[in-house]
C-alpha cells in the first residue's frame, strides 16, 4: 500500500497542502490520495502501470547480471549435454521440457540452426517442468549419454506425438537402440539429478517461467522463437566478439 501511496503521489497533483509538508501524517497522506483518487480515478491505472514498469525493469535487470555471473555455467557445464559444433564460435543454452508442444516446434528451428551454421553448438538444459512424465524423459535422455545415444533419444522424444509418460519413453529408448535396463540403473546416477537441479536455479535466477527458454550471447528469449530469429541473434553475438 507504501508503494501504491508513493506512485500515486508520482502521478497526482494534490494542489496547495493544508498544513506545512512536514506536519503531513501518513494518515493524512492517505487521505489526500484517496481523495484524488475518487477526483480522478485514471491516477490508479497510472500509478500501477508506474509499479509494473519498474518491478519490470528490476526483474530485466536482474536478470542481465546473472546472465553474467552465470555465464560459464551456461556454456561450459561439462554436466550439459552440446550438439552442434563443440568448438563453435557461438553458443545457444536451449531450457526446454520434452511434453512442451513448443519445444518440439523449436526442435525444428534448432535443427535447421545446426544443420545451415558449422559454427554454432547449441547447450541442452533439461528443464522438465510440465509433470511426472517430462522428469521421467529427462532422465532417461540424460542417462542415455551413459550409451552415447543422447542425441538419439532426444531427438526421437522430441519428435514424438501424445504426451510422454515412462511406458512411451521406455518403448522409444528401445527402438532407438539404448539397454533399457542399463538406462534405468543409470537415470539413478548423481550427475541426471544435479543436471536438473541446476536447471532449475539457473531458469529462475535468468527469470525464466516457461519452455522453451533461449540464452544468445548476452540475450535471452523466453518463448519460441524461429531459425530466422536464433541467427540474427547469433550475428549479434559474433558482433560483439
């Protein structure tokens, strides 16, 4: 209410003060702004469009100096799966979810990225935030790697119809060629879970609430976004060196 009282004090003339300022009380404070309020209702729709605008510069902020601090993190985890080019000049962080409609509509987009730029690598973090069933394909994805057939797995998960649960993961791991028995010892190990994990603190620090989620050089982009998009975000980062 503090800050609602401040940003209508922003917006609203309250003409010649009764009392000297300094004899105002928060209490008669409240009241001068309620009374412009009811004089012109509109200084509420200003005054939290002047809150919304700040707490969303904040958040921008905030999130661009993490994007800093966070960097090797992002681009150089050793525990993050890297498809693309691993010496690539500039890399694309992909938080995605395998039962996200999006992110299989982005596997496209990525896809042709990889395939059309020799100099890109694209990060995967797994970010599965839609359910049971997408923490169950992310571990197995990440537990593939254990066989070399992450790329496989992930790829035919994404490509995949109807929403994964273990049974449609599991039938997916075997006609791609995995152990499924080794895949199941392995989505146990330390490093599936600490992947996640880290997933998790490293979308909320960059103030990320949905998949997928792009990292670019120093943008990011909540949201899907197209092959077109993705390079001229790259040309952007090589710019900047």
């Amino acid at each position: 209410m503090t800050r609602l009282i401040a940003a209508l004090a922003a917006t609203t003339c309250l003409g010649t003060l009764p009392a000297p300022a300094q004899d105002l009380t928060e209490e008669r404070v409240r009241e001068l702004a309620l009374e412009a309020i009811l004089e012109n209702p509109q200084v509420v729709m200003d005054a939290v469009a002047i809150l919304q605008e700040r707490e969303a510069q904040a958040a921008a902020d905030q999130a661009q100096t993490a994007l800093g601090e966070n960097r090797a993190a992002l681009e150089q985890d050793p525990n993050a799966p890297v498809l693309g080019n691993p010496e690539g000049d500039v890399t694309v962080v992909e938080f995605f979810d395998y039962n996200c409609p999006y992110c299989r509509r982005a596997a496209d987009e990525v896809a042709a990225l990889i395939e059309n730029d020799g100099d890109v690598r694209v990060v995967y973090r797994e970010w599965p935030i839609l359910g049971e069933g997408s923490v169950f394909a992310s571990r197995a994805a990440l537990a593939a790697r254990a066989q070399d057939k992450y790329a496989e797995l992930h790829k035919a998960m994404l490509g995949s119809e109807g929403r994964l649960d273990e049974n449609a993961v599991m039938r997916i791991a075997e006609e791609v060629g995995l152990d499924t028995d080794k895949l199941r010892a392995d989505m146990e190990a330390p490093e599936v879970a600490e992947h996640i994990d880290t997933s998790m603190a490293l979308a909320q620090s960059l103030g990320f609430t949905g998949t997928p989620s792009f990292v670019i050089g120093e943008n990011r982009a909540p949201g899907l976004i197209d092959a077109e998009q993705m390079r001229a975000m790259i040309e952007m980062a090589r710019d900047d060196g």
